[in-house]
C-alpha cells in the first residue's frame, strides 16, 4: 500500500548519499511517517524496513532523539512488542528470524532513547 511505498522510498533516498541522509533526517515528515509504518498493524518486513530505517537515522543524527522521544517512540514501539514476539513464537522459522531481528532493532533503538 501507501505506506510501503513511502518507506521504500525513504529507504532509496536514506542509501542514495550522506547529504540525502542528512536531508531526510531533517525533514520533520519523515520520522512520523517512518515512525507510523513501524507500528502499525501490517506486514512484518515493513515494520522491519521502517525500524531499521529509523535506527540508520538517529544512529547518524542523534539530534533526532528529541523528535523521537516527543513522537512518544518507546511506547509506541512497546504497544507493537507483543505482536512480534508472538512471531518470534509462531514457528515459522523465516518469520520468527525476522522476528528477533525487529525486536533486536527496537532494543538498539530504546537503548537510544532512554
């Protein structure tokens, strides 16, 4: 949908340069859209793209971390929590490594943001 296209997107101009990374990061669209297709009910390798685009951001922008936390991100992302791990648990072994990957991801981004 919608969203996916616009994560997908993000991620192009994120890889493409620095400067485009830069740019992104000081758009301020771009983490509430990033950060509402990480936690919205959807696909997992959305959510997986969007966090993983998230963490590329604030890991190079760490004047991000305000914008994350006023977005409320730790909360956010521990509403979606449950879901993945249930993932994690389902037995299906390509998901559930998806799945350890994301919460591994919201773990380095929470480690950020507290």
């Amino acid at each position: 949908g919608v969203r996916v296209a616009c994560v997908e997107v993000v991620i192009a101009a994120a890889v493409s340069s620095r400067g485009a990374k830069m740019h992104l990061a000081a758009s301020p669209r771009v983490v509430p859209v990033v950060l509402a297709a990480a936690t919205a009910p959807g696909p997992l390798s959305l959510t997986a793209a969007a966090l993983h685009l998230l963490w590329v951001l604030v890991y190079d922008n760490q004047r991000l971390v305000p914008v994350l936390k006023q977005a409320e991100t730790t909360a956010r992302l521990a509403e979606v929590r449950p879901r993945i791990l249930d993932l994690v648990e389902s037995g299906n072994d390509d998901e559930a490594a998806l799945a350890e990957e994301v919460v591994a991801t919201m773990a380095r981004l929470n480690t950020f943001l507290q």
